[in-house]
C-alpha cells in the first residue's frame, strides 16, 4: 500500500528496513555479505525476506527504487522486556538469578541511535542503487557471555547470577551472526560511533529515569 501511495513521487530512495534474520546460517565464522544466502531459520526471519522479495517485486513494476537496510541486531531503549538485554539488566538490578543459554552465540550489535543515524544517511545519500541490499552492521562479533558480563559490571552485581547454560539454544538458533558493512560504508561513509559497553550504559540510565517518573508519578 505504501509503494502504491508514493509510487508517483519523485523519490530519491523507498528504505525498506530488513533484518540479519533473513540470512540463512553462516558455516564459518566470516562476516556475511548481502549475497550470502536468504535461508532463515525462523518464522520473523522469513516474513522478513518474504516482505523483502515482494516489496522490490513490486517496485520494480512502479517504478520506485526500492532499497533494502537489513539491519543487525538492534538494542537500546523500548525494547521489550522479554529481550535479552532488558530482561538481563531488570533481573540483575532486582539481584535475581537470570536463566540463560550458554552464551557463546556471536553477534553484531548496534545501539538504537547508531541505527537511526544509518536510516538518516542512507535516506540523503545519492549513492544507494535500487534493488539492492545493504547490511546496516559493525562488522564487529560480540560473545553474548560477553555482552551479560558487561551488564553486571556496569550495574556492580555479581556474575554469579548470570547462569549461563541453564537454558538449552533455541533450534533455530544461529551461532554466527556478524555482518559486513563494507558495500553501506562505501554508499553512506556511516560507521556506528558507540560500543556495545556505552550503548548498554545507556539503556541503564534510561530505565533508571523511568523507573525515577513511574515513581515521581505514583507520589
């Protein structure tokens, strides 16, 4: 409906924001390119690919230079409290034991804001080509045992409740998912500027003010 809506316009790029999750499973621990192979593993995934493939379908019909962002594992402020940083940060701040898998899934993680930047630069930029897809991503892995560690060091809680390897891997659960940036650099010169440490920092302040409104609130 939206191409359709805006297929007359005199549009510079359609942004369609994809996901890492439309890439099937990486046998060997390399960054994945746009042409790695859209297998997903899961049902969002999927629907992501899906939307994806009939979204440039159609814009190739209308004429609209449709392109495709799939973005890497986004966190930050408003994501839902089953995630696993939110979940994670309010269990560790409640001194509660946090049953997790092991650990040892590598990702690419980028702090909301870093994302929205991407979205802004890819929108002004006269150099993405429509049909095409761009990994918005670091390039840089990161242990999810890592990513739980720093939690609690920046919460000063101890590790101990973190009990990694209480929790089986999900079936569908890729171990390897770090991309390359590499072709959206070259079209944007974008490069994401916080790290996962000071990203996670943030969300701590976030939820610690709204924690500090609800309260101010319920006076």
């Amino acid at each position: 409906h939206v191409l359709r809506a805006v297929s007359d316009w005199p549009l510079r790029s359609f942004l369609f924001t994809g996901s890492c999750s439309e890439y099937g499973p990486s046998s060997k621990e390399v960054p994945i390119q746009e042409d790695h192979p859209l297998r997903p593993t899961s049902v969002y995934g999927a629907a992501k690919a899906a939307a994806e493939l009939y979204g440039d379908a159609l814009a190739v019909q209308l004429k609209v230079p449709f392109v495709t962002l799939r973005l890497f594992n986004v966190f930050g402020p408003g994501e839902g409290p089953h995630r696993l940083l939110p979940s994670i940060l309010h269990g560790l701040e409640q001194n509660r034991s946090i049953a997790l898998t092991g650990g040892e899934q590598k990702r690419d993680l980028l702090y909301v804001d870093d994302v929205a930047d991407a979205l802004v630069a890819a929108a002004t930029s006269d150099r993405l080509q429509p049909s095409t897809a761009y990994n918005v991503c670091s390039g840089t892995p990161v242990r999810i045992r890592k990513v739980g560690e720093t939690a609690a060091a920046l919460l000063n809680k101890p590790t101990s409740l973190l009990e990694w390897g209480k929790l089986p891997y999900r079936g569908d659960e890729s171990m390897w998912v770090v991309g390359d940036p590499e072709r959206f650099r070259q079209a944007t010169s974008w490069q994401p500027k916080l790290t996962v440490e000071a990203g996670i920092q943030r969300m701590i302040t976030a939820l610690r003010e709204r924690r500090d409104r609800e309260h101010q609130h319920a006076l």
